[in-house]
C-alpha cells in the first residue's frame, strides 16, 4: 500500500484556512480597536478583511474543501480515505483522470463509471514537485496502467 496524495493534504484542508481566517479576525479586531478621528467610520477597515474572507472561502470551496484526505494506490484498485470513510475504487472503473498542473496545490481528479459514497468525481492533492510546469508523472502512470487493463479487457 502506497500513499499516493500529498502528505500535506491535512494542513491544507484544515490548518491553512484556520490560519486564513483568524488571521483576518485578528486584522480586523485590531483596525477597529485603534481609536480614529472624530466622526471616521470603520466600515473601510472592516469591509477589506469581509471580502478578503468572502474571496478566501469561495477559493477554499473550489479548490480545498472537495479534496479527499488520503489515498493509496493497491495495484489493481485505489483505496480512499476521506472524513472516515474508506472507499476501494478498482482501476477499472475510473473512466477518465484529469490531472492539473498550474493550481495551487496540484491535484488529480478521478471520474468514476459508477458514482461511489464519496461521489462520481474524486479529487486528491499530489505530492509538490519541484518544477511546477512539469506534468504529473502519478497521474501519466494511472493513466498507462487503467488504458492497459482496459486493454486486457
């Protein structure tokens, strides 16, 4: 069994918008605290992290939230783990892999023939490469080997 999704999965998911949001309620505690002039409003010191947390949730929805935690690669079949669910997912019925590069964080994308309990698409977080216009070689190795078995088929 071969982890195969990025072991930073956890901190991107979890951590990272923790960080973004209280970061932006501590701005914003902060600028409204600080007494101004006689008469200013705070609305400008309190609208700019309100649509920081807006734009940061939206971005978060998209591309975070919709990742699965883990997932292992057992030969012939896929095992995922995500929120304590643990799906096994043959090779044979992922019809498509998409694989995308110049997002941040790089992740693959399963289509499956038959929706599972985690959904028709699975989407996983890959580990970093060092060089971020290069192609995913996971995803080309999952590809060459689910066009193989299809093949065999």
């Amino acid at each position: 069994m071969k982890l195969i999704s990025s072991s930073r999965t956890y901190f991107q998911k979890r951590v990272f918008p923790c960080l973004w949001f209280g970061i932006l309620l501590s701005v914003m505690v902060m600028l409204c605290s600080v007494p101004g002039k006689p008469g200013q409003s705070p609305l400008p010191f309190v609208l700019v992290p309100l649509l920081m947390a807006v734009f940061g949730y939206v971005l978060f929805r998209k591309l975070l939230w919709d990742l699965v935690d883990e997932v292992y690669d057992l030969g012939d079949a896929l095992l995922v783990r995500n929120k304590g669910m643990e799906v096994r997912i043959p090779l044979t019925s992922i019809i498509n892999i998409s694989a995308s590069t110049f997002t941040n964080p790089p992740r693959i994308t399963l289509r499956l023939r038959e929706p599972c309990d985690l959904g028709n698409d699975i989407s996983f977080m890959l580990p970093t490469s060092i060089n971020p216009f290069k192609r995913s070689a996971l995803g080309n190795e999952l590809i060459d080997r689910i066009d193989a078995l299809r093949q065999k088929r």
